[in-house]
C-alpha cells in the first residue's frame, strides 16, 4: 500500500467514497471504498466541483482518512484514464439552505409528519451547476462568487420572479438582504451565463411588473433563457386560493409572443418560454419543437409535453399492437395529453388513462411526479378495470418511497391489482404497451 500516515490537523469536510474501480488509478494508489477524502495538493475538498478541479492533472496527492487516522497517498495515472471513484454524493460539506421566506415556496407548504429530506430548501451554488437547481443568489459570499468565476461554474440557474423592489421584498426577500440582482450582474460581468425562472403569481409579477423583469434580463449580456412557471399551492397554506385561469393564461402566452419575436430576430433565439401548464390550462396547443430551441428550460418542466408528444410519435412510427386491458395512471395535469395520444394512435380499444387527483397536497397540485401512493391506491380501488395500470416511476424515489411513504410494491399488494412502474419518458410507456400480456 502507498498510503502513508498524515499527521497534520486538516478541515473534517470530505467525500466518503462508495466505490472503486480495481484497475483505476485511485485503488492502485492504496485508496480504499469507504476511505474519506479530505484534501488534493492540500487543498481541502467539500463538493465533487472541488475533487474535479483538483485532479486535473495526471498526479497529485490525496489525503484521506480512514478509522480516524488520516493518510496520504500520491496519485499517478495514464493522461486520460478515469480516476475510477464513485463518491456517496456530490457534496461533501453540507447542502446550503436557503435563508429566503419567499411567499409561494412549496416545501413551506407541505403537511407535517413527511420524511425530512423533503423539507429541505435548497439554495445551492453547487447545485445549480451541476442539477439545475434554481438559486437565489442571496446566501452567496464573497468566496463563492470567486470560486465560481474562477472554475467556471456556468451556467447557473437562477430564480429572480421580478426585479421591482416592492415586489421582491413582498415575494421574495422578507427576511435576508436582497441581493440577488447585484449578484447577477456581478457574475454576467464575469462571464458567467445564466438561466432564469420567474415564477409568476396572479396580480403581483405579472403585467407591468412581468414586462420590466424581462426588460430589465434582455438588457444583459449572458442570460440564456427565462422560464415563466405559474404559481403553485396546496391545501396546507393560507396565502394563495387561485393560480392562473384559462383567460389569464391565454394573456400570458400572447404577452409573450412579442418578446420571442424580438429575441428571435436579434438572438436567434425565442429566449423566453412559458411553462407547460399554461398552454394546458388555457387549452391551446402546444408550441411546436423548434419552439423550444434547444429545450434551454427542460429540467424546469419546460416543453416536456411536446418532448414527450414527439418521442411518442416516433416510437409508433412502426406500428403498435397492444394486446391485454391497460390503464395509464397520471396526474390531472398531464391526463389530457395522454388520451390525445390515445386517440390519436387509435389504441382506445386496450388503453385507457385514469387522471389521480392529488388530494394529499390539495390546492392546483396536479402534476404526476407528486402524486402519492394513498392516492394512487384509491384510485386504482375505485376503477378496478384495467387488466394492468402503469404508473411512470417519477413518483418514486431511489429508495423506491412515494412521497408518502408507501413502498412501491405496496401499490399491487393494496389495490389487488397488476401495478407495474414503468420510465416515464414516451418511448418506455410505448416499450411497455408493446410488452402488455
């Protein structure tokens, strides 16, 4: 083993290896699964952006600790070759919490008594970067806006919901000083690029307040995309009774026709994309793929309708025979989509879709990957005329829970029923169709 002991006190943050390829250049150097790695070159590691970073070259030295004792060990690998680690997460010195009490968050909505991840605000850097992750800029230090711009973490997902000061102070920033718009144009100014969710709440972002928010983004250099969500409630609150009507949604997606005009003509690009749901409330029809441009708001839910529309198509285009009783559970949200595609490809003799209403959030909560196993339970019970119901596994975590704790499997054993969790991607619910007996 090259390992040798490392005597001196360093910083107790670190990433816990999960695994090890045997013929990667980590476990040659000694290195082993379960090892904690507290610093490359000396320079302390506290998220998986940090180890990156870190091993760019082709030897270093890592110091680890293990049963307590902390050892250092040199690093040699070929240019190229993987390092061959898996760590347990991607960071290693604690999620950052969001200090913000914005009105609409949805975790401060959720009923007591769910499992305590859930409860977790994020409001991560590092997370961004990596997920998506939507982040406010106001817990950020000096440091952080250095190491960003120093390794480059671009692009970052911002959240902004309007640049007004009244009106960021009554959404957003009641409790922290605001300084969100300051630290955008520090990071624009840097170089870094970012993308931007506005969630949009009726009678107080929208309209005027809407159009100096995009006013105020168009005028800088480095903000990629701008996502408009509309306002999402449950039961479990008393501030909101109402998001978006048909009407309202409908003058939102005009509003923004001249906004994707403009920037189409001057960027290439429609810059601006409103959210799923407002062409499903409003009852219109989903913009086109090109629409989306290269889908820049995806992982905020945005033109996965139209993704899931044409990888449907695509994956038919040979023909499908489904050949036993199918029911395609869903949220309410997303049932009209499906049973277009239903009638469209003519499969109405073998397939049906049951809409779940989520009475365990309440409110518009309506999409499927909040949908409960309580819910999905009764209403399987209820329909009872499926041969088999597949339920997209969106609404399961990694440990295979629904978000109320109902294992997985438990759906077939309560209902009584053929429950099978399929991909929730077009081309998996078309694998499964075709494989239904």
């Amino acid at each position: 083993m090259s390992a040798e002991r490392y005597g001196e006190e360093i910083p107790a943050e670190g990433g816990r290896i999960a695994s090890l390829a045997p013929d990667g250049a980590i476990a040659a150097s000694g290195i082993e699964a379960g090892d904690i790695v507290r610093e490359v070159d000396d320079q302390p590691v506290l998220d998986i952006l940090d180890w990156q970073w870190l091993t760019a070259d082709d030897e270093f030295s890592v110091t680890i600790e293990r049963d307590g004792d902390l050892f250092e060990a040199d690093v040699h690998r070929v240019p190229g070759e993987p390092l061959g680690l898996e760590f347990e997460g991607v960071v290693f010195d604690g999620v950052r919490q969001c200090a913000n009490a914005c009105a609409f968050c949805f975790v401060a909505q959720l009923p007591a008594g769910l499992r305590p991840a859930l409860y977790v605000r994020d409001d991560d850097y590092r997370l961004s970067f990596l997920y998506g992750n939507f982040i406010t800029l106001t817990n950020l230090e000096e440091r952080d806006v250095e190491r960003i711009v120093r390794q480059q973490l671009s692009p970052l997902h911002i959240s902004l919901h309007a640049v007004d000061e009244d009106v960021r102070a009554r959404l957003v920033c009641p409790t922290v000083e605001d300084t969100t718009l300051d630290r955008i144009d520090e990071l624009l100014s840097a170089g870094i690029e970012i993308h931007v969710q506005i969630v949009l709440v009726p009678g107080v972002n929208d309209g005027e307040v809407l159009t100096r928010s995009l006013e105020w983004l168009a005028s800088r250099s480095g903000v990629l995309s701008v996502g408009i969500v509309p306002l999402g409630y449950t039961a479990h609150q008393r501030r909101f009774e109402r998001s978006f009507t048909a009407g309202e949604s409908q003058e939102l997606i005009r509003s923004l026709d001249p906004w994707k005009a403009r920037m189409r003509a001057s960027q290439g690009i429609g810059w601006v994309y409103a959210a799923d749901e407002f062409y499903l409330a409003a009852g219109e029809m989903i913009p086109e793929s090109a629409e989306y441009d290269d889908f820049p708001q995806y992982e905020n839910g945005i033109g996965l309708v139209r993704a899931f529309i044409d990888e449907f198509a695509d994956a038919t285009a040979v023909g499908l025979s489904v050949s036993s009783d199918t029911v395609l559970v869903t949220g309410t949200l997303f049932a009209p989509v499906l049973e277009s595609l239903v009638e469209r490809f003519d499969l109405g003799e073998r397939v049906r879709v049951l809409a779940v209403a989520n009475r365990f959030f309440g409110g518009n909560v309506s999409v499927t990957g909040l949908l409960t196993g309580g819910d999905i339970i009764d209403a399987v019970r209820t329909d009872r005329t499926g041969a088999q119901y597949l339920v997209p596994d969106i609404v399961v975590n990694s440990d295979g829970l629904l978000l109320d704790d109902v294992p997985a499997g438990d759906l077939a054993v309560r209902t009584e029923a053929r429950v099978r969790l399929v991909g929730p991607d077009a081309a998996a619910l078309v694998n499964a169709l075709a494989a239904t007996v």
